[in-house]
C-alpha cells in the first residue's frame, strides 16, 4: 500500500502566509480519519517558489496557493483517489 507523501514548505514565506494553519489542518485531518500509517508528512526548507505560496507538494506534484480554505478539498482528492485505486486492486 503506496502512502500519500505531503511535504510542506515551512520556510518564513509559505509558513506566514498558510501553511502555519494549513499544517495543523492536515495534523487534524490525519488524525480523525486514521491515516497516520497512510500518509507521511514532511516540512521543508524554502523552495523558491514564494511568490506562488504556500507551497504543498503530494506525490510530487506542485500545489500553489493552497489556503486553509482550500486545503480540506486537496486532502479529499488525493485520499478519495486512493481509496478508489484500492478498490480497483481487490477487482
Ligand atoms: S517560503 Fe515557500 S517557497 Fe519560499
């Protein structure tokens, strides 16, 4: 089972601007649904992208801009994807 890996920018730019809350709500988003052994979650240095921060990254793609408001759908789509690739696996 492949988990999902999130690596957060914390450096001063993306942290000040989102992922401060954006950290906390995917800590809490981990924890309610039971995903702590699905999912690992890394901080990283600045990754010179500031002007398009917060920057997240999952699966190695780019996220930019992702807000507080918007970080609930990007968690969803990614474990919604991976719950429906578990499905296609036991067919
Ligand atoms: S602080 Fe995140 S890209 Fe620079």
């Amino acid at each position: 089972m492949k988990k999902v890996q999130i690596k957060m920018c914390m450096g001063s730019s993306c942290f000040s601007r989102g992922n401060n809350k954006n950290v906390e709500i995917i800590e809490k988003f981990i924890q309610e649904n039971n995903l702590s052994a699905k999912v690992d979650l890394v901080g990283s240095l600045c990754m010179n992208k500031c002007s398009r921060g917060p920057v997240i990254v999952v699966n190695g793609k780019e996220h930019f801009g992702v807000t507080p408001d918007s970080i609930l759908d990007l968690l969803r789509f990614y474990f919604k994807e991976k719950k429906h690739a578990e499905q296609c696996d036991i067919h």
